[in-house]
C-alpha cells in the first residue's frame, strides 16, 4: 500500500533529521494490524563505528569502479580491527594471501606487522589495518594513481568513522598517497605530519622489511615514537 505523500514528506524529513545527527539504521515497531489505519513508527537506532563501518562496506558493495575487478581480484579486502582503535595502519594494497582471505595483512609480512603490533605491547584486535586499495593488483604491482584516487573516498570515511589519535603509514606508496608528497622514504620519516586532524607517521612496510631486515631497527625508532604519542610503555628488551 503506498503511503500517503504528506506522511511520505514527513518521513523523509524526520530520516533526514536522524542524519544530521549521525543516526543512519531504523527498524519499524510492530503495530496492531487491527486498527483500521495502521500508522507507521520509525525507530531511530544509535549508530556507532561498527555500524558506520558496515555501511561503507555496504556502500563499496562489489565493487567495480577502477579496473582491478577485471584482473584478477578474487574478493575485496576491507579492513579489519577495532572500530575504536586509538592506532591505525595503513598499507599499500592486498596480496595473494590477503586477496584469498578477505582480510589485511594476513601473509608473511602480516605476520612481521603483528610482532611489531607486539612489541608495542598491544594486540592485533586492539589496532586497525586497512590498505591504499582494497583490491589486489596483477602479480602484486605498485597501484597506479588512479586506482588509490579511486579507491581512497572509503579508505578516508573508515579514518572519519574510527577517530585513530594515530595513523601509521606503512610504506612510500602508502605515505605518499596520504600525504601528497613525493619524498623518499628517507625524508618521510622521523616527523609527524597533520592529517585531516590525526597525527600520522611514516614507517617501512613489513615487505620491505622482509627483504631488508637491517632496516627492523629503524622501524622500531618510529614504532617507538609513535607509542611517546599514545603513552604506551616502553618494553625492557627491544625486539629483534
């Protein structure tokens, strides 16, 4: 039955109201189908981050805005953790392993980030990852310009949704792309940039790492900034 269209405007007003106030799921209260008019209740539901995250996933739905649907992707990788993190990692983009699983940093250089999360005395699911992309490039190439240009609108509302008082970007791709700056690595990091608000600092990404451990070191002192900033404790013994 089609619903009278100065109740349909009252509606699409009083909805509209529930947005501005960042109230965005409705359920409809059971009413007693024996009235001869059955009015229409609308129950604003409290959104929360885990609720704004599951929209944007709704919202990217099976996604097909950039080529890399067409080239291999098995399934998009979103992003996993605490939709209340204080800390957030950002890569570069899902591999092999990744693009199997539908989750972020899951692979051998997974396993590296999830020591270093460790080291810093926190737990995988106390942090959030997230990538540049959420598809996995052919053969695990660099993604092009327009793919991370594409690809970012969601990757800034997860950031919006999840507050993080720290962002750590991990790699040049990643960093450049958050920072529009093309810098080496070098120059990137040790500083802590502005980013819409949130600290954000720039480390190598555990791949890198994987190849060239000689720079472990070095990511820690950043690692090591980064929990000053959070007012995590440093551990006795540093990690290897």
């Amino acid at each position: 039955m089609p619903l009278d269209p100065k109740l349909r405007t009252a509606l699409t007003e009083r909805i509209r109201f529930y947005n501005e106030l960042g109230i965005y799921d409705f359920y409809r209260r059971p009413v007693n189908h024996n009235q001869e008019e059955m009015p229409v209740q609308i129950v604003a539901v409290e959104d929360t981050p885990q609720t704004a995250l599951r929209l944007i996933r709704e919202d990217l739905g099976d996604c097909t805005r950039c080529r890399l649907h067409k080239q291999g992707r098995k399934q998009i990788v979103f992003g996993v953790g605490s939709p209340e993190a204080d800390l957030m990692f950002i890569g570069e983009a899902p591999g092999a392993d990744e693009d199997e699983q539908g989750e972020p940093f899951v692979g051998r250089a997974g396993q590296l980030l999830n020591n270093m999360i460790k080291a810093m005395g926190l737990r995988r699911e106390d942090v959030y990852i997230a990538n540049i992309i959420k598809c996995r490039p052919p053969g695990n190439r660099t993604p092009e310009r327009d793919e991370c240009e594409t690809c970012s609108p969601f990757l800034m509302r997860q950031i919006e949704v999840i507050k993080p008082k720290v962002i750590v970007a991990l790699g040049a791709v990643a960093a450049r792309t958050l920072l529009a700056i093309n810098a080496p690595m070098s120059e990137l990091r040790g500083h802590w940039y502005d980013f819409r608000g949130t600290k954000l600092a720039v480390t190598y990404h555990p791949a890198f790492l994987l190849r060239d451990p000689r720079q472990k070191k070095e990511t820690w002192k950043d690692l090591q900034m980064v929990m000053k900033e959070l007012g995590l404790a440093m551990p006795a013994k540093v990690p290897e």
